[in-house]
C-alpha cells in the first residue's frame, strides 16, 4: 500500500476489517428509520445518546443487530477510520 492511505494498519494488527461488509446477510430485509441523536453536536469528552426504529419489512422472521461506528478525525492519536460504539439486537 502507498505511504499515507489509512488502510496501512497498525504495529501488531492490519487496518483491515476481520470479516468483509455484508458477512451474514439476513433472509429477510430491515428498514432504519427515525435516527436521532441528541446533543447533534458532540464536544470533547461529551456524551450523546443515539436511537433509531428498525422495522422487519422482509417476508421471513429475523433479529437485526444494529451498529453504530464512530470517526474521530482529530483524535491525540491514531484510530481506525470506523470504530464499533455500540450495538444492540
């Protein structure tokens, strides 16, 4: 990789994700809907709370898993370009 991309890893890992995006799909389909957070501007050592409505809108039966990733773009030090935050079934 060229010096400077953000995909160059870190001393003991590599930047890349362990499994890739789409990694156990569903047989059934969610809508997101309704996603608030609140404060909409987050300061230093701040704190928001963040929801959102999932609605099964497939034929089948399934559980979602929601995620919410993060970017700090000025962080003191160096973080991946998404960090998992919080998740919930």
């Amino acid at each position: 990789m060229a010096a400077g991309t953000h995909d160059e890893g870190y001393i003991d890992m590599p930047g890349t994700p362990l499994y890739p995006f789409g990694y156990g799909l569903s047989y059934t389909n969610f809508e997101y809907s309704n996603l608030r957070i609140d404060p909409l501007q987050i300061h230093a050592a701040g704190n928001a709370l963040v929801s959102v409505d999932v609605k099964n809108s497939g034929e089948s039966a399934g559980v979602e898993t929601a995620q919410l990733y993060i970017h700090e773009p000025f962080a003191p030090v160096s973080t991946p370009t998404k960090q998992l935050r919080g998740f919930r079934r």
